[in-house]
C-alpha cells in the first residue's frame, strides 16, 4: 500500500553498479579483478591531510562549523585561487559543502524553479540530471560528438532554450570524456547564457588534474558564473566527503540560508584537515601524484591504439578515457559484462552518462598503478580477439 515519490522513479541507477556488484562478487571468490570503473584515485589523503585530521579528533574540536564553512578553510582557498589561477575569490563567496554532490544539491536548489529546465552536454555526470529531479526541474540534455570533443555547440543554443530553460551546467575536466574546456569556449558560453538572462554553472572538480590545455578557473572570467569543486579528486580525499561552492555576490545570503537548512555544515573533521591540504607539502605531493596519472594516461591512450580501440575524445584532463568499441560490439554493457566474466577487468558503461549512442562508448578510469594498467590492456586484446 506505500508509494514511493514519483521522482523515485525518474532517477536512474547507476548501470556501473551491476559491474562494481559483480566484480566485488568475483573478487571474493578469488578471481583477480583489475577496477578500472570506479571515478576514484587509488592514491588517499596527503600525509598532512591525515595526521591534521587525527589531530582535530583527538583535541575534540568535532562539531558544528558556520553553516558556509569554517573561516580558516574559506581562507586558505580563497588564497589558492589567488596563488595558483591569479583569481581574486573573496572568502565570503565560498560556500564549503558536504562534498560536491552537496554544492550541486545547494545549487539546484538555489538557482532552478520548479518546472524549469538545465542544458547539459550529453554526455555528462549522470547525478547533475538527478540533483534537479529534487527541485521538480529536469535536465535538457544536448546532443554532442566526438568532433566537436563531445561539448555544446554553442551556435546551436536556440534549438534548445525555452521560456523554461534556466540556464546551463558544464564541467571542465569532464566526466567521463576527459575533455577540457579552453577559455575561449567558456567565455563564449557565458556570453550565450548571459544574453538569454540565464545562470553558468562550471563543474571543476577535477581542476589541477589538466595535462594537456590550459588549467584555469572560470571565475577569472566572470564574477556571476558559478563554479563547484571538491577535495576528493585532485586531493584524493573522497571519504572526506568536502567540496564547496563559489557563487556572485547576489547569491550570498541565499545560498547561505540553503546551506543551514540543507547540511548544517560540512564535515568539521574534514574541514580542519582540508586546510593542510595546501601547505607546500601537500601540493607538492598531489603535484607528484597528477605526473603519476599522465604517465598512466599516456600508457592507456597508447595501449588502447595498439589494440585498436578508438579513443574518442582527448582525454586531456581528470583521469578518464572515452573509448569507441562499437568496432567490436554493438552494446557496450553487454561487452562490458562480458569482459568481467572472461577476463576480470571492470569497466563503466557509456549508458551512465548519456543516451544519444550511449551503447558505443566505454569509460576507463586510469586509478591503478602501471602495472595493472598494462595488464588490463593484455586481458582486453586477448578477449578482442577470442
């Protein structure tokens, strides 16, 4: 007799968990699985990250922060912004959030009506679309392709906005192609949206993690475009659960009134650690480990040819690769159930990004060390050619 929300039903599951469900089912019978689907770096919180988080627990400075972030961290990303992208952000415009998932929570909630619309590439982050079911809104989601490094083809806007669209969601680097976004292309976009009265939101999550392209942020651009980020990729602390938020000045008081209603605050732990993770140390270690993931890029993109799978967009930043293999199936799930059972190597499925040639494109996620990189590619060529 109970029903659940209509909205329940509108949101898809991850296709990628039947994968990660059965991977984990073969690992535990002793099969030797190689993960190449999960979005999360093998690496974890840089030491000083880790021993300021035992700290703050130990001297039991464990609750509730300022619903908008504690000042200390506010500050210090504030001066990353200015030191490494020569960006003014003032602490007041940072939002710190209960990972990005919350500031993508925060920004559906702030920005988008009941009943309005979003752009966004397809394909792109599967959750972006699920965050605006919660506010009654839905993702318009717009076709792209390889040629154009699966990006919006900005001339072709007025096919897609309506009187309901509210405004645009991009990412740089993105999930799952890797691609980079150039400034030009983000001040273009800006131009667009701002000339149809709407919002920009840029999803940087994975700045820092660029290894071909310019690395920068598109706050240099415009004080009214929004931007989210995370420590979980670039800084490797995904379990931390800390991201943030940076929004114009007119957005302040609300999105701070959001934040005390939606999460408190963010992780108090995690927010004490985070503020290490800029020491020199720190940066250096994550510095270190991003010449660890071109490496690793490189030995995928270089494999992937030698077998002859096309590799579809540039992959110039984050730690993905988008692959082409309707040279070998015509349902890239199917493959990819396939390729676990033969072979133990774990892949994404291109159906969780997108819908328009979803069954054609595979994600692989270069989170493992060179060695297991290598092996996979093995394992591949030798199920491509049973």
């Amino acid at each position: 007799m109970h029903k659940l929300a209509s909205r329940v039903e509108q949101i898809s599951p991850f296709h990628v968990m039947a994968v990660l469900e059965r991977a984990k089912y073969l690992q535990s019978k002793g099969f030797d699985v190689i993960h190449l689907e999960v979005g999360e770096p093998d690496f974890i919180a840089p030491r000083n990250v880790s021993e300021a988080g035992c700290k703050t627990i130990l001297e039991g400075r464990t609750g509730y922060t300022a619903a908008n972030g504690l000042p200390e961290l506010k500050k210090a990303i504030s001066q990353h912004y200015f030191d490494r992208y020569e960006t003014v952000v003032e602490e007041d415009r940072i939002i710190v959030t209960p990972g990005a998932s919350g500031a993508l929570l925060l920004m559906a909630s702030l920005m988008v009506e009941s009943g309005d619309n979003v752009l966004m590439p397809d394909p792109c982050y599967p959750c972006n679309r699920h965050f605006l079911l919660q506010c009654g809104a839905q993702a318009k989601l717009v076709e792209t392709n390889a040629v154009q490094n699966f990006s919006i083809d900005l001339s072709s806007l007025d096919e897609y906005w309506d009187g309901n669209t509210s405004g645009m969601w991009l990412a740089s680097p993105s999930n799952p192609t890797g691609a980079v976004l150039s400034r030009d292309y983000i001040e273009s976009a800006w131009k667009e949206v701002a000339a149809r009265r709407g919002h920009l939101l840029v999803d940087e999550i994975y700045q820092g993690l660029v290894y071909d392209g310019e690395d920068f942020t598109a706050l240099s651009i415009d004080r009214d475009i929004f931007v989210i980020n995370s420590f979980s990729k670039f800084f490797a602390m995904t379990g931390w659960r800390l991201g943030w938020i940076v929004v114009p000045d007119w957005a302040i008081e609300g999105a701070t009134k959001l934040a005390q209603n939606l999460f408190i605050s963010a992780p108090s732990v995690s927010q004490y650690a985070a503020i290490k993770a800029f020491d020199k140390e720190s940066l250096k270690e994550c510095e270190a480990r991003k010449e660890e993931f071109s490496e690793r890029r490189n030995t995928l993109l270089e494999g992937l040819r030698e077998i002859g799978l096309p590799v579809v967009a540039p992959a110039q930043g984050a730690f993905y690769v988008y692959v082409d293999v309707s040279g070998v199936t015509d349902d890239a799930m199917a493959w990819c159930l396939a390729l676990l059972e033969e072979k133990n190597v774990a892949l994404t499925p291109g159906a969780d990004f997108g819908v328009k040639d979803a069954h054609k494109y595979v994600r692989f996620a270069y989170t493992c060390d060179q060695e297991r990189l290598q092996e996979a590619l093995s394992r591949i060529k030798l199920f491509i050619n049973r």
